[in-house]
C-alpha cells in the first residue's frame, strides 16, 4: 500500500466526516500492529478506541493476517443462494459454542447495518408466519443507534442521522434513553437509577395494543451516543415485559458482542437473553467486513414449517463470504489461544481507577465506564456543540493517541489485548489534552 500522502484527496467523499475540515489537516494512518498504528508521517499512535469498536485482538494478528492470505488464494468467492462452502458452515457451528448455545442458528450479513435491517425483516416475517402478521410496529429507543440502512435509522433515536432522510418506516416508536447526570453522574457500571424507564413498554403497548408490536430493539450499551449503560435491572425488566406481551426483543451487540464488556456478549454480562442479537465488527477482527444475526431456534423453526421452497427471501450477495469466515474463524481461536478475555478481566479494575482519575479535570462532567469501555462527557461550549470533544480529538492525535467523540463525549475502547503500560500512557496523554482545553 501506498504510505506516503495521495496526489488528491477530492474524489472519496468520506462517511461521517467533515470532509472540508478533514481535507485541509488530514489524519492519514498507513500501517497498524498490535495497539498502534503509524500515521503517514512515521509517528506511532496508540489506539484507545479499537479502530472502530472492532479490533479486540489487536492490530495485525498472525493467525488471521495467515487465514485470510490462504483463503483468498483457495477460494478467493462463493456464492451462498443455493451452494455453500464448508467454511460458512464451520464457522456457524463455532459461533454456536461461542454463545455457549443461547442461540440456534446464524445468518450471515456483510455489516452492523445490514444485521439490523435483517433481525428487523426477521422479526416480521416471523410473525406473519405464524400467522400473527398484524405484528408490524417496531420499537426503537432515543439516542439509540442501529446503523445506516433504512430500518436501522428508524428505530434508531440520533437526530442528526435521521433528519435529512425524511419520513423513514412508519409505525415506529421509541423509548426513552436512560441518561440521567442528575441521579447517575460518575457511575461504575451499572448506574443505581433509572429501571422503571423499561416500563415505559407498558405505555407504548397501551397506546398501540400488543397486537400490532413485532419487536423492540436496543443497544444493550449504547456506545456510538456516547456510552449509556443500562441502570440495574432495566434489561431484566424489558425481557420480562417482551415476554408477557408476546414481543421479540433483539439485542444490538454490534459495538458489546465479542469481548468489549470483558465477557463474550453483553448478553452474558447481564444475563438477559434476547430472542435476536446482532453483531459485527469484532467478529472478524476488523479484517473483512462481516455481520450476523443469531437468532433462537424457536424463530428459525417457524420458517422451516412452510411449504417447501425459499423460506426467506433475503440475503446479500456476500453473506457468508470465504474470506470473512477465514477471518472470524481465526479470531475465535485467536480469542482462546491467548486469553483475550481473561487479558480484558484481569485489567478492568486498573482501566475503570485510570479512566476516573480524570474527574475534576476542566470541563468534565461525567464519567462512566463498563468493562473495557469509558464514556467521558465534557460540557459543551455554548452555542457550538460538539466542538469541545472535536478539539480534543485533535490534539489527542497530535499527541499520539486515537480517540472517538460523539457530540462532547469522549468514548474509549482499546483493543483487548491492551497492558497497564498502554492504560498509563492513553490516560497520562488524555489528562494533559484535557487540562489544556479551552
């Protein structure tokens, strides 16, 4: 690959980028190893958010850099309508045992976006083949995010990614986020307050009558919004009410799933199980675009009993691609062989006392933190929201650490893979950009 700077950058219009302000002082990574990547200039900078939730084991790991080099030269496509190659398979029945059996069956998409907007197609064409079709409202939550496809920005609660698209999916409803600084401000874990907002269901199922409800849709923790982390018992409750109210819940485990909590699934931190779960990044290691959907075998079974022939029409050219799976299945064994999860357990006390050691720094508001993920909230510069965080992001890469804003949040999420050593170092350089920010 080219590492040096491009003659142009004009003709690739960036995603969720400023692109003006990008172009005129561009941040160019080149090459990554480990928990750092190298930028165009030669300068090493420590990765604190995972490249983008979705590196657990580090930067180039040898086992999957080999599994994907030997797939692509055996069995470099293969179509998944009708035909299939083993390694789709195998890597099913891996994800089977890595769920430690919660979930019966998987379906592969090509991203986070695309296993929402599958769970969601799922979850109504699961009701309509039991011949409960009336079953078409979706429930979302505020501040909840779900991805870009159409059905993702609509159960999804971030304004500015749902304003210029206009009316997107009818028959949606949402939640209420569970933020409260007042009550829950500096929180370790789950905060003490906020539970009874899971009830809120009862009032949308009032409103609309259980009957017409397919499904409700959450972030376990909702990370791009800037880490929210659900009060005690809120998951508990709104499993309880989905069941009584014959409602699916899926999980959005897309950002959670593979690790970042310090246990496979936020599903098994909390232990709640939703009937769907979505995931993504992390499931490959950030190598080659992959997402999936599990779903419980009560809900596979229900298609199984239609009349012979297609019993979903859905899919995407590349579900189940040779060399994802490759990818994903060296990432499991990568996971085992080294202990990542044991790695994120062992330094989650030392990550929650290092993040926390930021409280009473300028601007900072909040603090909150669950397994190997930090959200630090600052106060916003009046009338120029998000501008705080923004200047932070900056100057943090100046200074050699890569961090993620949202709005004037902070979030971190560091490959697992991470020491005390790289805990110092992105926590002693976030200190001094924040004591220095106007």
């Amino acid at each position: 690959m080219n590492e040096s700077r491009p003659e142009s950058m004009s003709s690739f219009w960036m995603p969720f980028t400023n692109n003006r302000d990008f172009k005129a002082h561009p941040r160019l990574l080149v090459s990554a190893q480990g928990m750092y990547y190298k930028d165009v200039d030669g300068n090493a900078v420590l990765d604190g958010t995972a490249g983008l939730w979705c590196v657990p084991c580090g930067h180039a790991q040898p086992k999957i850099v080999a599994a994907v080099s030997e797939m692509v030269g055996q069995l470099d496509f293969a179509p998944t309508f009708q035909m299939g190659h083993p390694a789709a398979f195998d890597l099913a029945e891996r994800l089977m045992d890595y769920t430690n059996h919660k979930f019966g069956h998987v379906f592969y998409t090509n991203s986070g976006s695309e296993a929402v907007d599958t769970a969601l197609k799922i979850a109504l064409a699961y009701h309509k083949a039991r011949g409960d079709a009336g079953r078409t409202r979706l429930i979302g939550r505020e501040r909840g995010y779900h991805g870009v496809g159409f059905g993702g920005l609509s159960v999804g609660g971030i304004g500015p990614n749902r304003k210029a698209f206009g009316p997107l999916l009818p028959g949606v409803d949402h939640l209420p986020h569970t933020h409260n600084l007042g009550k829950n401000a500096f929180s370790r874990g789950e905060p003490e307050h906020g539970a009874e907002l899971a009830d809120e269901l009862e009032r949308i199922v009032a409103l609309h009558d259980a009957s017409t409800i397919a499904a409700v849709i959450v972030e376990p923790v909702a990370g791009s919004t800037g880490v929210l982390i659900p009060p005690q018992g809120y998951l508990k409750r709104l499993r309880e009410l989905c069941t009584k109210h014959g409602i699916l819940l899926i999980f959005d485990e897309v950002i959670t799933g593979f690790g970042r909590l310090t246990t496979p699934f936020a599903v098994d931190y909390f232990d709640v199980e939703p009937d769907m779960m979505t995931t993504a990044k992390g499931l490959t290691n950030g190598t080659v675009p992959m997402g999936a959907v599990f779903s419980k075998k009560f809900i596979h079974d229900a298609f199984m009993e239609a009349p012979a022939g297609i019993e979903l029409f859905h899919g995407y050219t590349y579900s189940g691609h040779p060399l994802a799976c490759a990818a994903s299945i060296a990432t499991l064994e990568v996971f085992k062989e080294q202990g990542i999860l044991e790695n994120a357990k062992s330094l989650q006390p030392y990550w929650e006392d290092a993040v926390h050691s930021l409280r009473g720094l300028p601007h900072v508001i909040d603090i909150r933190t669950i397994g190997l993920v930090a959200g630090i909230e600052l106060e916003s510069i009046p009338g120029k929201p998000g501008a705080r965080a923004f200047a932070a992001f900056k100057q943090a890469f100046a200074d050699g650490i890569l961090i993620r804003t949202t709005g004037d949040i902070i979030a971190l999420s560091p490959p697992l893979v991470l020491e005390k050593k790289h805990i110092d170092e992105l926590f002693g350089k976030l200190a001094a950009v924040l004591k220095n920010l106007d």
